[in-house]
C-alpha cells in the first residue's frame, strides 16, 4: 500500500502548474469557468506528478459523498454475506463507498440503524432487516434518501424494493411431496425471533396442510447449530422418522447430523429441507435439499437499483426474486 506521507496533494499540483488552488480544485471538479489552455495544463500536472484526488475532498467540493449505507441483520450469516458482497462489488465498480450498520433481531435496534444512516448523511441506502415495517422504511424516505429496501415490497416516491417469493414453492413442495408418495409428517421448525421472512413460511406451512387435510407439526428451537443438535438427540431417541423443514442450513445441518448421530438414516427415516439454502447445502453428508435465491445476485441487483434512485432514472421500482427448490440428497422427492 502506498505510503501516506508519499503521496502527491493538491498544493503540490498547484505549485508545479503555476496555478492556484482554487483553480486546480475546478479542474479536479470539470467545472466549465476554466480556460481550455488552463485545464489541459492542470491536467498535464495531475498526470505527471500521478496525482489522485482524495473522495472526501471531491465529496466536500460536489456536495455528494458517494457514499451508501447498508443496513443488515448479523453478517455472520452466509446467505447475508454473499448479499454483502454482490453490494459490494458493483459499489467498487461504480465509484460508491459502503457503510455498514448491522442490527440484531431487534425492531429498536433496526430503528437506530435507520437514525444513523440518516445523520451520516449518505447518497442512499440499502435496508434488509425481517424487522421493520413500512412506517419505519418511510421514515428514511421522508428525509429524501433514495432508499431501496430488500426482503419488503414498500413503495415510495424515493424507494424501491426487492421481494422474495419462497412461499409459492414451499406450497408447491409441500404438495409434491404427497402427490409422489410422500408418508411422512412434516414438522416446521420455529426459530425464535427470526423475522417475517420465515414468519410467512410458517404461515404458509400450515395453510398448506390444513387446505390439503394433512397432519403436521410445530417445533421450537433456538438459532443455533449446537443446541438445535443437542435437542435434536433428545428428540431422535423416541421419534424414529419425520421429514423437518429448518430455516437455514445450519439449523437443518444440526437436525440431519443429530439423526445420524442416533444411527437414523437420512433420508430413508429422516428427511430435511433447508428454506434458505447457501453453500452449505453442498457441503454438508447427506448433501441438504434447499430453497435457492442467488444472494449475491440480490446483492448486485439492489445495488444497481440503487444507482439508478439516485440518478432518478429507476422506471421499476419492484423486483421480486422467487426461490427454486433444488432436490439433493436429504429428501426422497
């Protein structure tokens, strides 16, 4: 990494082109009241002396600081983190610097987060978080920042939104699951205080077998991989078979190594989907039956929708990813 000190500043610029600094400074921002024989003289400098100019000064002299704040849940999650990297790699290539401010599954939490992007005053924001609601959303658009919101359908003058669809194909899974043969009764697991997200899931989940007059069950777990493991032991002891349906891999990972920990055999008496599938759903013995939606793709698509909010040039203003379910090898359908 270049040295700080090493680096050329704008008062060296403005003292080998014989020109003030002010001048340079309206040459650096291609403001139109410079002399042409000026420009290209200061231009000659910039290139010659390898000048860069810094983004707080450019920031400071256009007014527009380029920069975005994200607002997400704990990036420790994959499906979270690969979200994160689609953002981030169109803002790299697009000239944006991100802020990041992660909250917990807390709607307080979520709240504060909005306050701060709001102070810091960024060019616009991107907000995934299961736990606001669209008053809380609309509260970032009554500050004019171009907002686009990620797992909500909000509208706004000054937002956009992206949606997700698993409950079309949890209905359909559900349903081909029997239809092919399926004699297992299925158990939706209740995380505590996971979002609307898999609130929506679990509500679709019931739905679905009360429409089609089948039995089902309701287990509550905590978000995490070694107590979920834990009970799952327990559980396996008495209960010899079912077919689980986890919120994420690592919970459906805990319930598939507790079944086989217990000498069960997935999926020939146990059978486990994954609602948010990521890369575990490959990694992990037997490999996870999942639902897929490309995170990094929503990532880059939220990020470009972004862009053109900002640049009041975004015509639709909602897009909507619907999950794929992918058969591997923890279900028999």
């Amino acid at each position: 990494m270049e040295n700080l000190k090493n680096r050329v500043t704008i008062y060296q610029v403005s003292k080998a082109s014989g020109y003030s600094i002010a001048t340079v400074s309206r040459v650096i921002s291609k403001k139109s009241n410079v002399a042409e024989e000026t420009r290209l003289k200061v231009e000659e400098t910039i290139k010659r002396l390898g000048y860069k100019p810094s983004a707080l000064a450019q920031a400071l002299a256009t007014n527009k600081s380029t920069n975005i704040g994200v607002v997400i849940p704990n990036a420790n999650y994959v499906y979270i983190a690969n979200m994160l990297n689609g953002i981030n790699e169109v803002a790299n290539k697009k000239g944006f610097v991100l802020t990041l401010f992660t909250t917990a599954h807390s709607r307080d939490e979520a709240l504060l987060a909005i306050e701060k992007v709001i102070t810091t005053h960024v060019d616009g924001a991107i907000i995934f978080d299961d736990e606001l609601d669209e008053e809380d959303v609309a509260k970032i658009n009554s500050y004019s920042v171009p907002t686009i919101v990620v797992n909500s359908n909000v509208s706004g003058e000054r937002v956009g939104s992206i949606i997700f669809s698993y409950r079309n194909v949890l209905e359909k899974t559900i349903k081909n699951y029997y239809e092919q043969g399926g004699k297992r009764e299925m158990t939706f697991i209740h995380v505590h205080d996971s979002g609307r997200l898999l609130t929506k899931c679990e509500k679709k989940f019931v739905e679905t077998h009360k429409e089609i007059g089948r039995p089902y069950h309701i287990i509550n777990c905590d978000d995490s991989y070694t107590r979920t493991y834990n009970d799952f032991v327990e559980h396996f002891k008495t209960n010899k078979n079912g077919y689980f349906i986890a919120y994420r891999d690592s919970i459906a990972a805990a319930i598939e190594n507790a079944a086989t920990d217990v000498g069960l055999k997935v999926p020939q008496d146990v059978e486990v989907l994954s609602l948010v599938g990521t890369k575990y759903a490959h990694i992990v013995r037997p490999t996870l039956s999942s639902m897929q939606i490309d995170m990094q793709e929503v990532g880059k698509r939220s990020m470009y929708m972004l862009i053109d909010l900002i640049n009041e040039s975004l015509e639709n203003k909602s897009y909507k990813f619907e999950a794929q379910f992918v058969k591997r090898n923890s279900t028999e359908y």
